[in-house]
C-alpha cells in the first residue's frame, strides 16, 4: 500500500475540541485497564486543568512522523526471457489493494474485530465502556481495542503494558484517523495482521489455509480466516480441536447481526467444516536457478541492498517469519540471466541420458554467454530439491559441484607454458608411464591412457591428443604457481593448490567455473566477469541494480588465439570429435583418474558450455556401464559428455547465426616457432639412456647398429654430432654399438697410384676409428704405364679390415729406376 499521509481527507480537527477527546479517549482507556480510572483521575486532580492533564498525558501527535510501513512483500525471480521462476519467502506476505478485497472478507474482519470501525474517530467508546463493565463485573474479559489502535500498538508505541502507553495509544490512534482515510487503516491492517503459520496478511491467509484467492473465499471460509488473528497458536485452523470451529461461529454470528448476511446463509455457513487446505507445495520450473540468485544476493553487498548480509536478508525476503512487529521489505523483482527455454532444454537432455532415480552417473550443463559472461544456462540431471532418500540434492551440480576436471585443465597449463616462452611447437618427450623429479620427497608417476608410444610430441599435439605425460612435463616446467595464476585470472574461483599435477584437473572446480574460464579463449584473451542477476528492481520498477559488462583482458590475444587453434583441432583431429557440432567450435575433453569424472567443455564464438558427468554423491568408478541402452566398459570425456555437448548445443545453436572465430592477431605466429636445442652428448649411455636423453631434448633420431669396441646398445655417436643446435623435432642418426668388434672391407686399390692408395687407407682409418696399418712394397715392372700403381693388396679387395690389422700393398716399380 502506498504512503497515504498527504492524500487523507479527514477534515481538520484541531484546538480544543480535538484535545478534549484525546484525553477523554486515554481516560476512558485506562478505565478500561486493570480498573485503574479512579487511580488516574486521583492521581492527577491537583493538577486541576484538562490542559495539565494533557502535557503530562497526552503526546505532542501534530509533530510526529505516523507513515504507515511499507509491508513485507514476496521477491520474484525471473528469468532473462521472463519467465517466473518463484518468490523468495521468508515471511509470506502478499499486500492486496483495498478495491480488491471482496466485501465479504471485509464484512468479516468488520464483525471478528471492529464493528463499529467505519463509525467511531480511533477509539470506540461504547466497546471501551462495554469491557470495563465485563472487567469490574467479574465476566469475561472483552477487548476495546479499535483496529485504528491495533494499527498504531504495533507500528508507534509498542505493547508496553502502562497506563501512558494506552493513553498514548488512543491519541495516536485519533490522530491516524485524521491522517488516513478509513479505507486505507483498514488496507493496512489486513495487509499487515499476523494469521498464522507464516501468513502476513489477508491473502497470504487465504492461500495458506483454503488455497484460494479472496474472491473466491465461502461465508465459512472469509468467517474463519479472522479466527487466527486474536491468537494464531491457540486458533490455529490446522489444529484438530473444536476451538477454532467455536470462534468461526461467532464471526458468523456477528455477521449476521451486523446484517452483511442473511440469518438464512449463516446458518448454512456454521454448518460447513472448517477444510483446510494441506500446507501447498509449489512447483518450482528451476529451483536452482532461484536459489542460486537468492544466495547471489545474499553474499554480495553490490547489489545495493545493503553492507551487511542481515540488511541484505530484509531487503530482499522482508520481516522475519517470527517477528510479527516488524514491517518492510521484500517486494523485489530480480532478473537472472538464465534462458528459461534453454535451461528446460538441458535438463530434458540430462533426463533423457539419466533418468531420475536410476542410482546411476548423472550430469550438468552450465553455459555463459562468452560476449557478456552472462550464466545462460545452469541445468542438473538431478531433481532438485530436499528429499534426500529420493535421491533429490540440495545443491546444484552445475554451480556448486565441484569436481576434478582431469584433462580439461590442460588448457591452462598451455597458457602459462606459453606465457614462460614455451611455444606450441616445443617438443616433449611422450613415452609412458613416467617417474618425474618435481622436488618432492617422491617421484611422481605420470601416464597416458591406453598404450605406450615412446616418441616425441609437440605441444600442439600433446594438447589435442591429451598426452598425459607432456602436459606433467610441461607443468614441472613452468610451475604449479604459473597455472594456477593462469586459472585464477580466466575465471576459475575454487580452491587451488599450486602443485604440478593440477594441469592433469587434481583440484576440483565446478562445471560454471570452467565453462567461464574457456570462455576467456573464445574472447581472446578478454574476460567477462561470469554472473547471474540482471537487474533489481523495487516494487515501484524503480532499478535498484542493473549489471554493467566489463572486459577485462587477462592473456595476450596473440597467445589466446594460438590456444583457440589448437582447441579447434582438438574437435577436428584429437579427443573432441564426438562433439563436433559441424561449425566453427572448439574444445577440450578432460577423465579423471580412474573415470570417476568426465567432462567436455566446449565453445563457438557467441557461447560457452561445459558438460560433468559423474556420480553425484561422491566419486565412483565409471566402468562397465549401460547408458541409453549402450554398454561403456570405461567412460572418457569422449565417449558420453561429448555427445551430451553435441545435442545441447545442436539446440542452442539450431537459429544461431554460423559465426567463425577472429583471424590470428598479430604475433600469433611467435607462439608456434620452432624451439632449438643443442644435441646432447650420448656417446658410451646404453641405449634406453640415449634414447631418454634425446627424447627428453625434443629429438627424434633412426638408430644405426655398428661394430664397436664398445658394449653391445652403447652409443657410439650421433649425425650430426653433440653440440649442433638444430630445431626440435628433427630426426638424427644414432650409431649404437652391435658389441663386436668393429671391422671393415678391404677397398679396391689396384690400379691406384701409391699416394692415392695412402689416402684412401688413411680416410678409411678415421672413418671406422680402426686402427690398421698398411705398408708399401715395390714390385718390378718394365711397363711405364704401371709404374707407381698397385699391382695387389694383402688382404685382397673386399678382405676383412679389423683392429690390428697389418696390411701389404704392393706397387710396380720400373726396373732399374
């Protein structure tokens, strides 16, 4: 009800007149309290005049402040598509207008209450006398209270039981009668009286005990909703006594005496029972979506509804359940961001893939919208609600069910790989199972899923495969800080421990909280702030708070784009593709150890959304399960939160303009160079230490076995030798020694000149490393032509060359020279 001080068209009542009633209303009061008249008037008869008597007695009214309160009102949270989700209740309390009160509920509140309320000025003097006559007579203690002066006890002197109080009391209550107009005192009053079992008001009363809006109240009904208001414990409707049957009577008998009903009706009326409706249970369409924005509100003092979470309470439920003195509040509308329709379409998908009560995995689906970081959707496969053993949760899994993301994290270990000056086409080594060094106390053990496949991999490909075993190198590398950090400042809020294994998802996060860190890619580097409520506004449509979208860049768009490329292969050529959606997109699937957790968070330009599945209690084992009518003997991200993100988006996406995401800014290029590396030395490792070294140096190499004098899988040598810087991920040659004893072929040297024959022995030698000898022995000859040139050699062409070896090479000589 509006404040209706100034518009009141009670004509002036003022000088004596007004103060003379004013005294005979408190005296007439007090009389009426504890039999306590003839103590007032001995007590003040020294005084002598009616104006002692009202400085001592009666309040300066004309100067106070008599506004009405706002009443407590229901908050209403809405959907961005307008859609009302429910009101947030904490004392139930639904003011309705004078004009829309049926005159029969009128009638009856006239008759339980106040009969002669449209007659008298704030205090009845007839009730009063009639109740000090019952007082001092020995009968029944009757009221005289007026509904003007149950208006002001409860709103401006309180239920202090003294006489200046009462006196007070009805002087107030003339005054409020100058002020107001019947119809308002009366508005306010069954808008704000108390009728128990939460309900504050004449409409929360009828909904709470018939089920019904007022116009739709029987004789009966209107009769016995004023029954509570004396004493809601004692005249509970709900209650299994005759009492309250007895008072509803009454009500009905003073109705007819009062002529708002024939004789005939009330009669008919007494003999209905009194049918209570069952404490109702509302349907709520997204009851995590309301509570979510409830405690929003509740934690934030942004909102402008105050610094302190009890101000912010008031504000938004209004008067407490159990305070029946207090007023204000409530009466709120909050818009939340969540798409209703969307929202609808996720819980149906999640339902289809797990139906309720199948004591088997579930899901979440949670969406931001990447150019606002809006919470567009925020959806559970669970039935929400508080009924634990039927397998209903209290909290929703898409905001507050915090899970390990396994490889879904990886993204964030690349970000801060890339920002240490690691790039994308860094080589690492990929064998698996590994035992890293990360100065702990122990080796951690680190392994890819499914086979070995001893190599190198690149960091591009690492992320698009998922490889294990790089991204805990990678981490060792750059620091758990570093991607912590990484996370922190693209949307991730959870608690994170700073230790290497959080690149393979070891801290748990909620499916919101990663769908708006991924949605910093597809920004480019910029984030918008996820939230959920809109806009408040008060019960006038006055904005209390509207949202303000502010970009806050955190990554370097170069290097946001150089992720973005690498998740959008991550669909076309790695773990992701079950969830291709056939337009630009991209991605990352993420298992936790032992499948206990899967999850697939996605992206295209205009949103953002992240698909858990999992129990929903504690972590359990995914393997040899039957969903949807398919046996899964393990599930990964892959295989069933892929295809969840596929439909989903598929209907998100089913009117949305195709979009592709922005072309490479400038210096992307800079995050895929090739990183150089000097070749280790592996010369006399065996050859799993060789191996391992130059793996671990982002070298592939093909291996060459050669006689040596080294041990059998010793390395010899590489080509090109230690110390080179080439790029990594070329391939080298690696001489490993067979264990025999190195040896060679004889070359063909006949025909040769000596010095030529002597060149060739000697490259031979540097080039095996053998160590052989060779002589020259002259043989005659009368043919210039041969003179110089070698006629044979011991051992012959193709003979055995080893360590040792003597060898003879004859040559011709001409005779006699």
């Amino acid at each position: 009800m509006d404040n209706p001080i100034r518009e009141a068209e009670r004509l002036e009542r003022e000088g004596k007149g007004f103060v003379a009633s004013a005294i005979l209303a408190g005296m007439a009061v007090v009389a009426a309290t504890w039999m306590g008249l003839f103590v007032f008037l001995g007590a003040n008869a020294a005084h002598g005049t009616l104006e002692d008597l009202r400085a001592r007695w009666i309040p300066e009214v004309r100067s106070m402040a008599l506004d009405l309160p706002d009443l407590s009102r229901l908050s209403e949270v809405y959907t961005v598509d307008g859609v009302l989700l429910g009101k947030l209740t904490e004392r139930n309390s639904q003011p309705v207008e004078f004009e829309d009160i049926p005159t029969l509920v009128l009638a009856a509140a006239l008759s339980a209450e106040d009969r002669n309320f449209m007659t008298h000025t704030g205090v009845d003097y007839r009730a009063v006398a009639r109740a000090f006559a019952r007082d001092i007579g020995g009968g029944p203690t009757e009221g005289g209270s007026t509904i003007t002066q149950q208006v002001v006890k409860l709103n401006f002197v309180g239920t202090e039981p003294t006489l200046r109080r009462k006196v007070a009391e009805a002087v107030i209550a003339i005054e409020l009668e100058r002020r107001y107009t019947k119809e308002q005192i009366l508005e306010y009053y069954l808008n704000s009286v108390f009728f128990g079992n939460n309900a504050y008001g004449i409409r929360a009363a009828a909904q709470e005990y018939f089920g019904k809006e007022l116009s739709q109240l029987t004789i009966a009904e209107a009769a016995a909703l004023m029954v509570p208001v004396r004493n809601p414990s004692l005249y509970d409707l709900r209650r299994d006594s005759t009492i309250p049957l007895r008072a509803r009577n009454a009500v009905i008998d003073n109705m007819v005496l009062d002529r708002y009903i024939t004789e005939e009706d009330g009669e008919a009326a007494k003999d209905d029972p009194i049918m209570v409706a069952a404490p109702q249970e509302f349907y709520d369409p997204a009851p995590q979506v309301l509570i979510a924005a409830r405690d929003t509100i509740l934690n934030d003092p942004r909102y402008g509804l105050g610094s302190t979470f009890l101000q912010r309470k008031r504000a938004l439920f209004g008067c407490p359940a159990d305070d029946a003195e207090c007023t204000g509040g409530g009466g709120l509308r909050v818009y939340t961001t969540v798409d209703f329709g969307l929202q609808e379409q996720a819980r149906r998908i999640l339902q289809e893939w797990f139906p309720p009560g199948s004591n088997g995995p579930t899901g979440a689906i949670a969406m931001v919208d990447n150019r606002t970081g809006a919470t567009v959707v925020m959806a559970s496969g669970l039935d929400f609600g508080t009924d634990l053993e039927a397998g209903q949760r209290q909290y929703d899994l898409a905001t507050k069910g915090r899970r390990n993301p396994g490889s879904a994290f990886k993204p964030f270990g690349a970000v801060a790989a890339l920002e240490q000056g690691i790039t994308l086409n860094s080589y690492w080594n990929q064998t698996t199972p590994r035992e890293l060094d990360f100065g702990g106390t122990t080796l951690w053990r680190c392994a890819n899923a499914g086979t070995n496949d001893p190599g190198i991999r690149s960091l591009e490909r690492a992320l698009i495969a998922s490889t294990n075993t790089v991204f805990c190198q990678v981490a060792i590398e750059v620091g758990g800080e570093a991607i912590v950090d990484a996370a922190r400042r693209m949307g991730i809020r959870s608690p994170l421990l700073p230790i290497p294994a959080i690149v393979l998802g070891a801290q748990a996060v909620s499916p919101l909280e990663m769908a708006a860190a991924f949605s910093t890619l597809a920004n480019l580097g910029d984030r918008y702030d996820n939230y959920l409520i809109e806009r408040i506004e008060d019960d006038d449509g006055n904005v209390i708070y509207q949202h303000e979208v502010s970009p806050n860049r955190v990554i370097s768009p170069p290097l946001a784009a150089a992720v973005v490329n690498t998740l959008e292969l991550a669909i076309t050529q790695g773990t992701g593709g079950n969830a291709n959606i056939g337009r630009p997109m991209a991605g990352k699937t993420g298992t936790h150890e032992n499948f206990t957790d899967a999850w697939f968070v996605g992206f295209i330009p205009q949103y953002t959304t992240a698909v858990w599945v999992g129990f929903p209690d504690r972590q359990v084992e995914m393997r040899n399960l039957t969903i949807r009518d398919t046996f899964y003997a393990r599930v990964f991200g892959s295989t069933i939160p892929a295809p969840i993100w596929r439909q989903f988006m598929s209907v998100v996406t089913a009117d949305l303009p195709v979009e592709d995401f922005p072309e490479n800014p400038e210096g992307t290029a800079a995050y895929y160079r090739t990183m150089r590396v000097a070749i280790p030395d592996v010369e006399d490792m065996d050859l799993d230490e060789a191996t391992e070294e130059l793996y671990d140096a982002g070298l592939d190499f093909t291996v060459t076995i050669v006689n040596s004098d080294k041990p059998a899988d010793t390395a010899v040598e590489t080509d090109p030798p230690a110390g080179r810087q080439i790029n990594q991920g070329s391939t080298i040659e690696l001489f490993v020694s067979s264990g025999l004893a190195p040896e060679t072929a004889m070359p063909d040297l006949v025909g040769r000149t000596r010095a030529e024959a002597d060149q060739i022995l000697n490259n031979l030698r540097q080039a095996t490393q053998i160590d052989f000898t060779w002589t020259f022995v002259e043989v005659a000859t009368d043919d210039p032509e041969n003179d110089d040139r070698v006629s044979s050699t011991s051992p012959s062409s193709n003979g055995t060359i080893t360590e040792g070896t003597a060898i003879q090479v004859s040559v011709f000589a001409m005779e006699g020279g």
